[in-house]
C-alpha cells in the first residue's frame, strides 16, 4: 500500500525517510531463525523434494500445461505441511512460502487466467523452494542486474523530469521485487526486507507528489541503491553500471579511441618496466592481481 500524502517541507521528507530506515534497521538484524536452530533428521531432503517439484511446476507453466501445473501445485501444498522447517527457514519464510503457493493456485485457476501472472506466480515459488536448498547461491540474486537496471531508470527520467516515465520505472522495480519477494524473506532478516518496503513507500509518494522535492528524490534513489547492494551482498565496486549511449556519436567515437589509446600506452609502458627489470637482472615478483577472479 502506497501512502498518499504529501510532504510539506524537504527537511520533513527526509526526516521521514530517515526515520523509515532507522525504524527498519532498530528491528531484528541478528541473524535469521533457521541459522540459530538445527535442521530436523530428513528434512533437508524432503525440502529437496518440494524444490524438485516446484521445479516441475514451473516447466509445465511456461510449458503452458496449467492443468499439470495445478496438481503439482497441490501437491507442493501438501508437502510444505509435512515438512519441519525448524533449522532451515523462519517462521516468516515459512509464511512467505505457503503464500507464494496459494497465490499461484489462485492465479491458475482464474476464470481469466493470464500467462504472464501466471508464470511470474510460479516463478516465486519456484524461486522460494531454491532459496531454502541453496542458500550461499540462490537463483534470485540473478535478478539484481534488472533490477539496478531499472533504478538507473528511474534516476534518469527524474533528472529529465519525466514523471510517468520515473513511477513506470518504479513500478517496474517493484515487479520485479515482487516476484523475488518470498525468497528475500527467506533469505534475508526482516529488518532487510522492511527498508525495502519503506523506499517502495517513500519513492512511490515523491514521485507521484505534484511538486518534486529533488533532494527528497535524490536521497531516495541513493538509498535505494544501497539497500540492493546490501540486499543482493554486492560491495559499491562490484555495482552494476549500465552503459549509456552517448547521444553525439562523434564524442562516442573520441572517447572510445582516447580509452584505446591510454590503454595501449600504459600496456606499453608495463612491458618496457618488466623488460628492463628483467634485463637488469630482477624478475617480476608474483603478486595478487585485484581484477583477478
């Protein structure tokens, strides 16, 4: 739910901003549940089994196979209540789990069912299952690219000020969002996934203000982007940054030589010291390359 109301001041603004983040981290930031408890004999593999299903699910719906789809649902829905959580998701993950599942069934069996409701619906559980069986790499996190993609999005249109473009933009964010959301939950602390919520709030309310509040706007943007660093675990310099399009292909043409050029000179300039260390009869040391992966 977005809230309506307008920010008189853009001291107010960005005091409730502050305030929603600051609320948001005074929650529970310990660890989550499942990592304080002991996962029950069997029940690892009997999540295994759920995300296997899920899997399946999933294939049939983009298969377009919805009837399959809706008794692998079923079945996932009995599953998730023989399974003893207890050591390998939160109570909230739990919840966030078996509402993915019922929201899926109630997509399915719409009179008027739409295939792209109805794949994201499975998409989320099927994202939900994987984070609970594989929890250094869940598949979710391949969604940050999108995802910063569309922050970028919105920092552009409000500097062009283009309003409608700035809320399609966050609205395509918080899809996004949205579809990962049951795994976040499961994933992440609840605090963590309490900002998000807030800046959704927060951006949703400036941006749709008649007035734009651009320091409010622009705090908000870079929160935003720090909190899907923190979200996804990615340090600043590992930030996804999109590449735009110079508008004069000429300057495109010059930068891109100039950057050609100064790489060819210290690529030069590299060789000619190891040669002349060598030569003088000093080899290279070994070193730790901070580009290597």
């Amino acid at each position: 739910m977005f809230v309506r109301r307008r920010w008189r001041t853009s001291g107010l603004g960005a005091l409730v901003l502050l305030a929603l983040l600051t609320a948001a981290c005074s929650k529970e930031a310990g660890k989550p549940a499942q990592e304080q408890a002991q996962a029950q004999p069997g029940a690892m593999k009997q999540v295994e089994q759920l995300n296997a299903a899920a899997d399946e699910m999933y294939t049939k719906v983009v298969q377009g196979d919805v009837e399959t789809a809706r008794t692998k649902l079923n079945e996932l829905g009995d599953q998730v209540t023989r399974i003893r959580f207890d050591g390998i998701a939160s109570v909230e993950g739990v919840q966030a789990l078996a509402g993915s599942i019922v929201d899926a069934k109630r997509e399915l069996a719409a009179a008027a069912y739409s295939k792209l409701e109805g794949q994201q619906a499975a998409a989320r559980v099927r994202l939900a299952t994987d984070a609970l069986t594989h929890k250094q790499e869940p598949m979710w996190l391949q969604y940050y690219k999108g995802m910063k993609e569309h922050v970028y999005a919105v920092q552009h249109a409000v500097e062009a000020g283009q309003q409608q473009e700035s809320l399609k933009q966050l609205a395509g964010l918080s899809e996004l969002y949205k579809v990962i959301k049951p795994s976040v939950i499961i994933s992440r602390t609840p605090s963590e996934v309490e900002r998000m919520e807030s800046l959704f709030s927060f951006m949703n309310t400036q941006l749709n203000a008649s007035k734009w509040d651009m320091n409010n706007i622009k705090s908000g943007i870079g929160h935003l982007e720090e909190e899907l660093n923190r979200l996804f675990q990615r340090k600043e310099a590992e930030a996804f940054v999109p590449y735009v399009q110079p508008s004069n292909p000429v300057w495109s043409i010059a930068f891109l030589g100039s950057i050609i050029v100064m790489v060819l000179a210290f690529a030069g300039w590299r060789i000619f010291q190891i040669e002349r260390n060598i030569v003088g009869g000093r080899s290279p040391k070994d070193r730790n390359d901070k580009f290597r992966k």
